[in-house]
C-alpha cells in the first residue's frame, strides 16, 4: 500500500507541476506582446528576472514526480511515457527560442499520463478491496 500511496503522490504533484508550468508558458507569450505597456523609455521589459528561471524550477520538480512515478509503477508503457514527456519539456526548456511549442506538448503529455497512471492504481486498489 505504501508503494501506492508514493505513487499517488508524485502523480498528483507531476500533474500540478505541469499544469502551473503550463499556466507559466501561457503568461509568458501574453507578457510578450504587452511588454511595450511595462518597458520603460529606453524599451527595457519590467519583468522581474526570475520570472524565465521558473521553467528550471518547474523543470526539477517534475524530474521528482516523473522518477518517483517511474519507478513505483510497474507498467512499461507508463515509465517510458513519463521518461518520453519529460526529456521533451528538458530539450523544449533548453531550446526555448526554437522549441517553445513543444513544452505544451510535453505538459499535456505528462499530465495526461500521470492521470492514466492514478486512475490505474485507484483500479488496482478497488480490485484489491473486492477480492479481499
């Protein structure tokens, strides 16, 4: 049970933390094409500096949530889903100027497998009560 309840709690904090990185990616694009309203004279952005460091953050928290997720299911699909998304929001991440479209792709992707992974575990919970 305890194995389960881990599990539960990396997916829900894998889903969390792509869906907040989500939300960063979506402001940012937003910011962008306000940020004549926040520059000053000489055209420099008023956005705080550690405003582009949050994908780094959110970049270790979901490297937390995948590995954990990863190694307490024992569905093949599901580990090498998870691995598969994350790799793709590290290189979108690192190659921001010209893969910033492919975090999106990666935060949906990990979202929706650490969803197909909690419902799997609720399933094997309920088949375990029932026969038990």
């Amino acid at each position: 049970m305890k194995k389960h309840t881990s599990s539960f709690i990396s997916d829900n904090t894998g889903i969390a933390s792509a869906i907040l990185c989500t939300i960063h990616c979506l402001i940012i694009p937003a910011l962008f094409l306000a940020k004549f309203w926040w520059a000053d004279s000489s055209g420099a952005t008023l956005l705080p500096s550690w405003w582009g460091r949050l994908d780094y953050v959110f970049l270790v928290i979901s490297f937390w949530a995948v590995y954990h997720s990863a190694t307490h299911t024992a569905v093949k699909t599901i580990k090498v889903s998870l691995w598969i998304f994350w790799c793709m929001l590290a290189v979108a991440i690192i190659y921001e100027a010209q893969l910033h479209w492919l975090a999106y792709i990666a935060s949906a992707g990990l979202v929706a497998t650490h969803i197909r992974n909690i419902i799997r575990i609720r399933r094997q919970q309920t088949a375990a009560i029932v026969s038990a």
